[in-house]
C-alpha cells in the first residue's frame, strides 16, 4: 500500500479513535454519575408502593369462596418455617405462604393459620404446651412442613456470539462484538401436611411442583412457566424480581392445593381447570377410593354436603340411613344423574362438578317431610299442587316447647380458679347449637361447633357434653371473675346464613362487642325458630 493509501486510512480512523477516546473520558467521570443517582435516591421512588400480584390472585380468591361454598371452616392449622435446601434462593417462602393463605381465607374465615418457627422452641413442646387462647387449650389439628428442594441452574444453556474486527497492519486495530445467551432454570417446592395427633402424613395431601425460568441475556429479564393439569401458567419477570417471584408462584399454587386436597373441596375450578383432565380424574378417584376405605367417612361427607344443600336434615355421624339415601335420591335426580340413591363415584364426581347454586335454584330444597315425596316420583320436584290438609289426630298434635338447657354436672356453678369445667346442652327438639363464651376481658369466642365437632346437630332429649372427648379444655379463669356462656339452637342450620363476625373462627376472639350483639343476630336469622340456653360460670 503506498504512503498515500496509509495517510487517508490514518484519517478515515481518527475520528472514530476520538470519539472513543472521548466516550471513554466521560466513562471514568464516575463522580459526577454518582452524584446525581444518589440525588434521585433521596427522593425515593415516584411510583407509590404497589401489592405483588401474580398469576394466582384470582385462584387464591376463588378458593375462598370454594372454601365456603362446600361449608369448610375451622380448619387449624402450623406452618414451620419452610427451609431452602439448595441454600440459593433467598427468600421469605413461610411469609409467602402465610400471605397466600390469609388471601384464600378472608370472607370464608375456614383456615387459621398459626406462625411456628425456630424461636418458638421445639415443635413436639409447643404443642405440649398448647395454644392458651382465653379459657380454652388448644392444639392445631395439621402441620404444613416442607421446603424449597431443587434449584437446577443452567439445565440447559446456549449461546450465539459475532463479531467484526479492522487490523490497521500495525499496532493499532478496532473490533466491534455482539454476544447473546440463554438458559434455563428449574426451581422446586415440596409441601406436605402432617396429622398432629401422631405427626403422620395425611396420603395424598402433599404439593410438588415446578417452575421453569428461561432467562436471556446477562441480566435476569426471564419467563417462567408452571405447569399443572396439562395446562401451562406462564408470567414475565423482571431483573428486580427474579426468581423470588416465580418461587411466590409457585407458593400460591401450592396453597391452593394443599387446602383443596385437604378439605376435599374442588381446587382445580380456581385453576382455570374443566375437570376433565385425566390429572384431575386420577385426584377425584383417589379421593373416592380413600373414602370407600372407611365407609363411614363416605357416609359422612355426603351427609355434610347434602345438608348443606337443605336435602338431608339428620346427623353427621357416618350412619347410613333411610333418610339419607332419600335425599341422596333427590339430589342425584337434581344433577341429572339417573335415579337411584347410591352413594357412588358417579354421583361423587358428578356433586365436585356442580354449580350447585345453579342446582339448587332449578331444585331447591324440599321442605321438612317433602324430601320423601322428591324421591318418590321424578315429578314431584316441580310439582305445584297444594299438601293434604291434615287429620284432626294431626291438627290436634302439638310439638314440644322449643328450649335448650345449659348446665354443669351436679348442678355445680361455682368454680376454682384454674378449675376443669364441663358443661351439658340438652334441647327439647332436634336442633343446631351453637355455643358462645364472654371470658373475663369480655372477649366473646365461639367454642361450638369446632375443628373437634363440626357437626352442631344435637338429638333431642340427648345430652351434648363439652368438651366431652373433644381436644380442648374449658378452664377457669385465674383472675376470679364471671364468665358468660350463651348457647343457641335452631332447627335448620344458620351458620351460612349468619354474619362472618358472628360465625368468626373457633376458639378465636370475635369482632363482636357483647353477647347481645350475638344474640340480635341469630333472631335476624331464625326468627322464632330458635331457643336459647344461658349459664354464668363464677369463679371464686
């Protein structure tokens, strides 16, 4: 190349080298660069906080009202501090969860959820020990125990990378470079709930999944995919939230599925699922299967259900009954499932699926003493013509006085401090009770029916003992003063229809200022259809 040639080449290339020169000057003015991010610092953020929302909000809502539309409340439950053994995520994951249920329990009230972690000692002492909540000592019923068990980084990896170089032929030269990578990550979260009685795995109350994160470039700007029931759940993170908020997902879902696989309660709809999915049918057979194990359980579960729908108006004590396999009848035909009254997968399956508001608007319940006339002939259900009139022998047959009686054994009344006390409801006609206690700060709680005793149905002329063989205790206070219990009882049961403050959690202060307030609710609810049963426990 001659002189010519090189001297237009050294001109073509200076300004490009000064232009790096200066790029590379203003670089290094760090200073000046700190400054002025520091001033933006100081005046914080201009965008107001704003809640974490992902892609299960919906599905945690929908759970709440799932939760009470299947009559599930008072569940209790310890959640242990959820450990990360890959040691490389961290995050709060038990605050996650706790948030996550508190979400799915707010108008339903079904779950208490209670806080245990390394400062509360040993989980076997605490539970020893009890939860003192006023007058009573209770221990949760189940434990969520688990943790974060795969962090797989860089499962698989790629990378594409160019770049053009200019040699000048002496000691200086210029290269511009372009590279791009991407990988994929696999982040895991094992939940199971234990049995507290005997700290025993409840079979097939357990949450595994995982999510896979595809991040691009250096930073962490990624997607991450959860996948459930064939169906994928996708959602973006940005470089401030990482994995944190994919692990939150991950959370949630689990939530919704331990507490749906626990009470037995259709999850998936909260999912987006149609129930149709073979991953669903499998869950919905093994829960079936499970049941028919322990037939009394079966019996009890559809007793619940179709009470809670008003066609079964008897116990809840797993006793299969002419009554029962009349309103199972009743409602199979509701369903349009072919008649009969068998207590099968078919009809199983087939109450999960129900809308059942949709159901019970089309068929609603019988009246008392109709439900056998439903079973009898399929038309009746839509049957307008008017009762028989009764006989004079009917007319002239009057029911009992509706009363109920609290009393302790022996007639006893006054009380030690720190003293065991029993007390006995006995009601004059089949009847719910409910059972109310003003304690010595007069906090009111509701201590019947509970996580021991969910069924408030009490026979009548029989004597409903409390706590009886339930696992609590009712304590005297050690301050010396009265203590009020008030008892309610109505022939259908109101718990749906009260207010969430008044119906509140078991053994749990209510947001309610007396015991008449409790009162004034249940004659809004059941008019006349209700009696009341009084007892003043004095300590001395």
């Amino acid at each position: 190349m001659t002189p010519n040639g090189t001297r237009r080449r050294a001109r073509l290339l200076t300004p490009l080298v000064v232009s790096l020169m200066l790029v590379g000057c203003s670089a290094m003015d760090v200073k000046k660069q700190t400054v002025t991010e520091t001033e933006v610092i100081r005046k914080g953020p201009e965008a107001a906080p704003r809640r974490s929302i992902t892609g299960f909000s919906d599905a945690l809502r929908c759970m709440d009202t799932t939760l009470a539309n299947y009559g599930v409340r008072d569940v209790s439950v310890l959640v242990e501090d959820i450990l990360d053994q890959t040691k490389k995520v961290n995050a709060g994951t038990k605050d996650m969860l706790i948030s996550a249920v508190s979400e799915m329990s707010t108008r339903s009230r079904a779950i208490r959820l209670i806080a245990f972690g390394q400062d509360s000692g040993n989980l076997i002492t605490f539970l020893q020990q009890a939860q003192r909540i006023s007058a009573y000592a209770v221990t949760p019923q189940f434990d969520i125990k688990g943790s974060i068990t795969q962090l797989d980084e860089n499962l698989i990896q790629s990378q594409a990378d160019a770049g053009l170089g200019f040699d000048s032929g002496g000691s200086f030269g210029i290269g511009i470079g372009y590279a791009k990578d991407a990988a994929s990550n696999i982040l895991a979260l094992d939940l199971t709930m234990l049995d507290t009685e005997d700290f025993s795995v409840l079979p097939g109350v357990t949450s595994r999944n995982a999510v896979v994160i595809f991040k691009e470039g250096q930073g962490f700007d990624a997607d991450a995919t959860i996948s459930k029931f064939g169906i994928n759940y996708n959602m973006s993170l940005s470089r401030s939230e990482g994995q944190s908020q994919a692990l939150r997902s991950l959370v949630e879902l689990a939530a919704v599925e331990l507490f749906g696989k626990l009470t037995r309660t259709p999850y998936w709809i909260c999912l987006g699922s149609t129930g149709v999915e073979p991953e669903v049918q499998r869950e919905l057979e093994d829960w079936y299967h499970g049941f028919e194990a322990n037939p009394p359980q079966l019996t009890a579960w559809f007793q619940n259900q179709l009470r809670l729908r008003g066609y079964y108006r008897g116990e809840v004590d797993g006793a299969d009954s002419h009554e029962l396999r009349t309103a199972a009848a009743g409602y199979r035909r509701a369903l349009g499932l072919p008649d009969g009254d068998a207590l099968d997968f078919e009809f199983f399956s087939a109450y999960l699926a129900a809308d059942h508001a949709n159901v019970l608007a089309k068929f609603p319940a019988p009246p008392a003493g109709g439900i056998a006339a439903l079973a009898a002939t399929p038309s009746s259900a839509s049957s307008s013509a008017p009762p028989a009139a009764p006989s004079g022998r009917e007319q002239s047959a009057r029911p009992a006085p509706f009363a109920l009686a609290v009393s302790a054994p022996n007639g006893q009344q006054r009380f030690s401090r720190g003293e065991l006390i029993n007390l006995n409801i006995v009601t004059t006609r089949d009847a719910h009770v409910y059972c109310y206690l003003q304690d010595e700060d007069r906090k009111i709680q509701r201590f019947f029916p509970n996580r021991f005793a969910r069924d408030a149905f009490v026979k009548a002329g029989t004597t409903l003992q409390l706590p009886g063989e339930m696992r609590f205790q009712f304590v005297a206070n050690s301050k010396g003063v009265r203590e009020q219990v008030a008892c309610f009882g109505a022939e259908r049961d109101l718990m749906p229809e009260l207010p969430g403050a008044v119906v509140g959690t078991d053994f749990e202060n209510l947001s309610v200022s007396s015991l008449e307030r409790i009162r004034e609710a249940y004659r809004r609810v059941a008019g006349t259809d209700l009696a009341e049963g009084n007892f003043n426990v004095d300590v001395r």
